[in-house]
C-alpha cells in the first residue's frame, strides 16, 4: 500500500494501471495500421495529444471504479463495464480531439485504436483476475451469524477456491458458540467485538447471515464497519455473485422486489421486442428451406403431423400453443413425462434434431406472434407448472410454554415451489440462463426447484449485456450437442 498525497494506493492498483497504460500504447500502431495511415509520419505530431488521450480514458476507467483490484475481471457485468467505459472515452475522445475545427487526430486513428484497446484491456483484465485472485488477492470474509444460513454460504465460499474470498470466521452473539469451530471456522467473538475482529483478520468484506431481527448494537456495529471501509452484503446476494443463480429457500419477496422489479429498465422490454422481430424474421427468411427438408423427413420416418403443438403457459400465466417439429411417435407426447435422451418414444428424425436444436426452429413464429421471445425462462407445460402454483400451508412450532411439543402454528400460505410465479413476470425465451447453465433439467421438484433459481437470476438480471452472454453459451450448447 502506497501514500500519495494522504491517499492510500494499492501497489494491485498500481498494477492494473500500469497494465491499462501498456493495453493503450500497444493499440497504438494497430490504430495506425486500421486507420490505413504509416505510423512513422503520424507518430511526431500525435505524441502530445495521444498522451492526453490516455490520461481520457484511465480517467474514465477510474470514474467507473474499475481500479478496484478486488473485482473479478471474468465475471460478464464487469467486462461489460470495461466496454461501456472505454465507449464513453472514446466518446470523450472524439469530441476534444477529433471536432472540426480543431482536429488534432484523425477520427478513423481514434476509432481503430478504440476497438484494440479494448480488446486488449479486456484481455489485461481477464489475465490479472485469473492469476492474482486466488492466489494473491484472496479477500478476508467474516459471516456475521453463525446459523443454518452462515454455515450454508461458508461452505459455498470454501467449495469455490478461486472466487477470491476467504473465510476468516464467524462472528455471533451467542456466547454458547463463542471459540467453536462451526463448518471448519472459528467463532471470532460477539458483534460488540466487530471492530477488533475485523483488524484482527483484516477483513474487507462482512457477510450478514443473520435471519431474525438484528439487535439495535449489532447494526451500531455493522454501521462502524462500513464506515471504517468495510463492504456489507447479505447470503443471497453473494450466492447469486458466487454461483449465478438465486437461492429461493433464502430470500423473501421484499428482498426479491428491491433488488429486481425496482431495477428494471423502461427501454429495455421495447428494444428487446425489436431484436426479437428482427432476428426472428432473418432466422426464418435464412431457415426456410430447412423447413422443407426436415417436413419430408419427418413425413417419411413415421406417421403423424409435422409440427407438434402443446399448451405451455406464457407471459402472465396465459396459456399458448407452442410450435416444435415433431420428435416422438404419434401419441407420445401425450404421455406427461418429461423427455430423457434414451427415450424410446423419440423417433429416428427425431433424435437427429433434438441433438441439433433443429426442432426448436418453429418457435420463431411464436416470437412473431409475440407469444415467446428469443431469451427467457423456458416455457414450462402447463400440466408441470400448474402443480408447482399450487398454494400450500407453511408451518412453524408453536412459541408459548404452554404448547405442546409437536403443536404447530400456520404462519401463511406460499407456491409449492416459493416464487414460481416470478417467472411468469416475463415472456417465455426459446433459449435462456437456466437452459444453458442447467441444460439437462428434468421435471422432478428438485430439478424445477434448480432452474427456477437461474431462471429468478436472469429475471433481477436482465439486460442486453446478459442476453448476449446467453446467446454466446446457447451457440456453444447447439455445436457440442448438451441439452435435452
């Protein structure tokens, strides 16, 4: 750690600084080889102004907090932060430099050099995470409550090495549990001890995993540490950050309605739409003739219509037909029950095109009627959905002295599967975040119970950015044949 000026600077910042100022020089002459223009006559005049525009876009990178060192370059919301960033320099950029009128660099130079440095910081950055968060930066975590839930996200923090967190221990109130050893960590002390404890362990990162109401000393204390530079978060949104789904047996719909309904943006549905229209029309314009070939293959293997139609249950709730090619044997599909890849229903044809995705092609017409989208939690069939909305009673043992032992207490009603209904929120998608991080779901609770958690994810998640990353994994899913 560095003094500057009273200003603590991390020698990993210092780092990432100096690796963006070689990403910028680097781009140089592959901005004078884009640009069409030698280097060596441009060099002279540009060497001024080019040092200003580095110091433009670290600027904007510092602005942006991407010189927290902390941060884990690999992960899609920060990389599509580094994008964004370098746009608005190179935005920034064009305007000081490049306006007619006083035109100190060519625009093309700028333009080709933004698209290197870029890639190139992106590259840095990837690099830097890869190598130093597991082994160098490993940031100090104390879970504040020492329960079923601390205990819970200790484990999932220890089973993920490369994360960059570490857990120091526990800090509980309980004085029954002060100095035991709890999932393989030692409870450190009470939270009237906070301060200590986090210069003790040098923890930079809290994790409140305490579920019933907090004592008016423990959020005196939580409040001294974020005061003192330390970062608060609770047990799901770590998981979420950690593992890239929602844990429903941890969150609440208050939590689920600050952290997702109130941070949906206006614009997006609309221009989600468009790109929906837009490549659903190239996509049948391109596959047409597909349509043709499958048709006969399917005729002439079995008996039966082309296009299977089932009910699903779509935006809302609101049942539609789903259009696929048909895969099984005339009447197969009526049987419920979930398709495996041994299936003995599936036809010949039919196996071919579940392997390749070729059966989902039909769906584009309901992304024209406006049924489906192209991202999105799968349509679910209504006769598995249904049982999943059910209501049923949530119990808890009964608090008074004067209850029995096995006496209980209604608190409410809930869904079968808590939170089921939210992904209802939004249109079905052909392709989405569960079906290419959990591709081969079946219909057993457990397994709905595990794409729902993806599928709340992308819903408190969803953004262009993310779309883009799923359309990246769902090609990947479609070349190596995984799914279902």
């Amino acid at each position: 750690m560095f003094n500057i000026l009273n200003l603590k600077i991390s020698k990993w910042s210092l780092i990432l600084l100096l690796g963006d100022a070689a990403a910028f020089c680097l781009a140089i002459p592959i901005g004078f080889y884009l640009s069409g223009f030698p280097a060596q006559i441009f060099w002279d005049p540009y060497k001024v102004p080019l040092i200003f525009v580095g110091l433009t876009y670290i600027l904007v990178l510092y602005i942006a907090n991407l010189y927290d060192h902390h941060l884990d370059f690999r992960r899609r919301e920060n990389i599509s932060k580094i994008i964004l960033s370098c746009l608005v320099g190179t935005l920034v950029v064009m305007i000081l430099y490049c306006f007619p009128g006083w035109r100190t660099i060519s625009r093309y130079f700028v333009q080709g050099h933004a698209v290197a440095f870029v890639c190139l910081t992106i590259l840095w950055r990837i690099s830097f995470s890869a190598l130093a968060l597991p082994l160098r930066l490993q940031r100090p975590v104390l879970i504040m409550g020492a329960g079923g839930a601390g205990k819970w996200i200790a484990k999932i923090i220890r089973d993920q090495p490369n994360c960059g967190l570490v857990v120091r221990g526990f800090v509980d109130d309980d004085p029954q549990k002060a100095g035991m050893s709890i999932a393989g960590f030692e409870v450190l002390g009470s939270c009237s001890m906070l301060d200590v404890i986090i210069r003790n362990q040098k923890a930079s990162l809290i994790v409140v995993a305490v579920t019933h109401e907090k004592s008016f000393s423990s959020l005196i204390a939580l409040n001294q540490a974020i005061m003192n530079g330390c970062q608060l978060t609770d047990v799901p949104s770590l998981y979420e950050f950690l593992t890239g789904k929602i844990p429903i047996d941890h969150i609440s719909d208050l939590w689920l309605y600050f952290n997702s309904l109130t941070h949906q943006k206006s614009y997006y549905p609309h221009l989600k739409r468009v790109i929906d229209l837009g490549l659903a029309g190239l996509g049948l314009l391109l596959s047409w003739p597909l349509f043709l070939i499958i048709g006969l293959a399917i005729r002439l293997d079995t008996p039966g219509p082309i296009i299977f139609r089932q009910t699903r249950l779509g935006l809302n709730g609101k049942p539609f037909q789903i259009l696929k090619f048909r895969t099984l044997m005339l009447g197969g599909e009526e049987v419920p029950k979930w398709v495996s890849i041994s299936d003995p229903r599936i036809t010949r044809v039919g196996w071919l095109l579940r392997k390749t995705h070729l059966d989902e092609l039909p769906q584009l017409i309901n992304i024209l009627k406006g049924k489906m989208s192209l991202i999105g939690p799968r349509a679910e069939w209504d006769i598995f959905a249904q049982p999943c909305l059910e209501s049923v009673p949530e119990w808890r043992p009964g608090r008074r002295d004067s209850d029995p032992p096995d006496f209980k207490v209604l608190v409410k009603y809930r869904e079968k599967i808590p939170y089921y209904s939210y992904r209802l929120l939004v249109k079905p998608g052909v392709t989405g975040w569960a079906q290419v991080m959990f591709p081969y779901a079946g219909s057993s609770l457990e397994e709905m119970k595990e794409k729902l958690q993806y599928d709340l994810y992308y819903i408190k998640n969803m953004g262009l950015f993310l779309d883009l990353a799923i359309l990246m994994k769902t090609i990947r899913t479609v070349l190596f044949g995984q799914g279902k």
